[in-house]
C-alpha cells in the first residue's frame, strides 16, 4: 500500500539530487507502447501526501476512462479526513502506531466512502499565506496534542481532545465546506463524490508480493504507515507486473506504492532500474555514468524481493502513478509514471521506471479489479 510520504517530499528530492548523470535524456530514446491519459502534474511541497496525490491523480484519470470530465480533485481533504480518523486511531492504540503526514492509498479510499470529495479549488489547504503545502508546524503541534492526550492526565479521557485536534488541523488548512457551487450546481462533498466524480471505492483492489505470505490470500502489510491496517492480496513476483501490463493495456491506470531511495532512481533523470553492479562496487566513472542511456540490469528474484523488504532496503517511502508503458532504443519496457513533485526534472514531472525496478521496489499497486488479467482474478476471488 503504503506508506508514501514517510519523507518530506523536499528533503527527499534533496537527497536524489546526486543521483544524476549528465546526458541522460539525450541518451534515451523512449517510445510509448500505451500513453493513458492523465491530469496535470501537481507538487505536494513539503508535506508527506504523495499517497494522496498519487491516489487523486489515479481517480482523475479513473473519471477520465468512465467518459466524464475530470476534476483536480483536493488532495488535502483527503489527506485532512485522514489525519482526523489517524488520530483517532492514535488515541485507541495509546500512540503505539504511526504518526506523521504519511499514509496509503486506501486512505483515500476509505476516507472518498466515508467524506464524499471536493474539487481542489474549494479547498485547498492553503491557508495561512503559502503557494505551496507546508505541513512541519502542523504536524508539530498535531502530534503534542495526541501526546498530551495518550499521556491522559485525568485519569480517563474527555471527549474534547478530539475537539481540540480537529481543530488544529483545520486552523492550518481551513474549515471543510459543507455544501459549495460548482459549474452552478449546489453540492456536498458527499454528493459531489456520487454524482459528479461517480466512482465505487469497492471497485478497487491493492496488490502486494512477498513470499512469506500464502499466494492468493490477503494480508496486513506490515509498513509504519499503513495505520489502518487494511490488508492487500498476495500475487507472485512476475504477476505484479503481468497486472500492471494488462492493466495498462486495457485502459486502467495503477497507482504505485515502493521505494525510491535506491542509488539507481534518479529524480533528477526520470530513470529508475536496477543496475547489473552494486552501486558501492562501481567505479566514480561508472556512478557519473548511470544515467546515460539504457544499462544491463540485475534479473530480480522473489528471494530478492523479500529480503529487501525485511532488511529495511526496501521501505514505503513514496506513491506515484503509473499512466503508461514505453519502450527504449533496445526494446526493454519502462513504465511511464507521474509523480507529484512539479515539472522539475528531465521528463517535466513524469519518470520511466523498467520492470526490473517495480518488481524488486514496489510495496504494493492499487488498480481496478477489472484491469487483473482474468486468471489472476480467478485466483484472488475478486
């Protein structure tokens, strides 16, 4: 699922900013194989919200293969009913769960069932004088009241610290609209989710792949941010990427969910794949050379994949949107994606990350049940 936005999205794009190489678009030679068509390229500042960014912009283009016209929808009311239901959460767990900005993408699904959704322009979050979310202090002072709260000086819990934390919240992003005009229409949130925007939350399924878990079956993804411990279904290595193709192949989009720490993701580049060498065992001329054009990669194995996973190398960092598949000057395939940092890289917003990489990086994909390739269907039950 998950947990995209364990990082401030600008101290991430800080620590990616060696992970360059010099002629790197020159080097490349894409060609889109499936181009799905998709919103404009947003950036989430400093605030951990890919995962609501990257879900948004995966039910924008939902709204766009139903045939309506899309909305930028508000990443921060999403990300706003989260954080009230994470605290809740908090409180019954007595802060033994994660805090913080991050989250998944079911958040933004169970939070579009439970609140409904508005467009961006009706609430934005900005509210104290920023072009940009900037959610340090919030957080900051989100966190002492929780603190404050489990710590429960009176001997048993009032119902106001909820009171209280709410409204903070709201004091930094401002108060949810009950009703609002749009195109000249009267909504509410709720009935601006069924009438306007027209999705089924339940038509969506989240995919993971780690072999310690039965194949088929559903789990809890262990991830500090999955604070709802929702489950995802268990596929094998090569089925992760076999539902991504035929996914993509038929019209769905798929929201992505993994790691992006690794020396062989660059920002910077819009490239991400796994190199044949282990990045300490390059030379300086090799690192300075990543980037320039295609390299041979490591063939990624389940064993692989879960080792990574156990030992922390691979971790729920960032959420991101697979819009496509394209092709290099050598036939191996990239998956097209769009992140939620601005047009500030080579590509303007968008990366090619191979196969390769989303096998060995991905914690978990949500897609519409129907882009599954049947027989996998079959096997989840879905």
């Amino acid at each position: 699922m998950l947990g995209m936005g364990g990082y401030a999205q600008d101290n991430l794009v800080n620590s990616l900013k060696v992970n360059a190489s010099d002629n790197s678009k020159a080097a490349f030679k894409f060609t889109d194989v499936v181009n799905i068509e998709n919103t404009s390229i947003k950036n989430q500042g400093s605030s951990g919200t890919c995962w609501s960014y990257s879900a948004n912009s995966f039910l924008e283009s939902e709204m766009i293969r139903m045939g309506k016209q899309p909305v930028e929808l508000s990443q921060i009311f999403s990300a706003r009913n989260a954080y009230i239901e994470k605290g809740r959460n908090y409180v019954r767990m007595h802060g033994s769960v994660a805090l913080g900005d991050g989250g998944a993408f079911h958040d933004v699904m169970n939070m579009y069932k439970k609140y409904g959704a508005v467009p961006q322009m009706v609430y934005t979050g900005l509210n104290y004088g920023t072009d940009k979310n900037k959610f340090s202090e919030m957080a900051g002072i989100m966190e002492a009241v929780l603190a404050a709260t489990v710590k429960n000086p009176n001997g048993e819990l009032t119902p106001n610290w909820e009171k209280a934390y709410t409204a903070v919240i709201d004091s930094y992003l401002g108060d949810v609209p009950k009703s609002f005009e749009y195109n000249g229409k009267k909504y509410t949130p709720e009935t601006f989710a069924k009438d306007v925007v027209g999705i089924n939350a339940d038509d969506y399924v989240e995919i993971s792949s780690l072999q310690e878990y039965p194949y088929y079956t559903k789990f809890t993804l262990l991830v500090p941010d999955n604070w709802a411990f929702d489950q995802v279904y268990n596929v094998k290595l090569n089925e992760l990427t076999d539902i991504i193709d035929n996914a993509l192949k038929t019209g769905y989009t798929v929201a992505w969910g993994g790691d992006v720490s690794e020396k062989s993701f660059s920002w910077k580049n819009g490239v991400a794949f796994v190199p044949e060498k282990k990045f300490d065992s390059m030379t300086a001329e090799e690192k300075a050379d990543l980037f320039n054009g295609p390299k041979k990669e490591m063939m990624v194995t389940e064993d692989m994949r879960q080792k990574a996973f156990d030992n922390y190398t691979t971790t729920d960092d960032h959420g991101m949107h697979i819009v496509g598949l394209s092709k290099d000057q050598n036939g191996r395939e990239y998956y097209i994606v769009k992140n939620s940092w601005g047009a500030t890289n080579d590509y303007k917003g968008y990366l090619y990350m191979t196969k390769e990489f989303v096998k060995y990086k991905t914690t978990d994909i949500m897609v519409h049940k129907k882009g599954l390739p049947a027989a996998i269907a079959k096997k989840l039950g879905v």
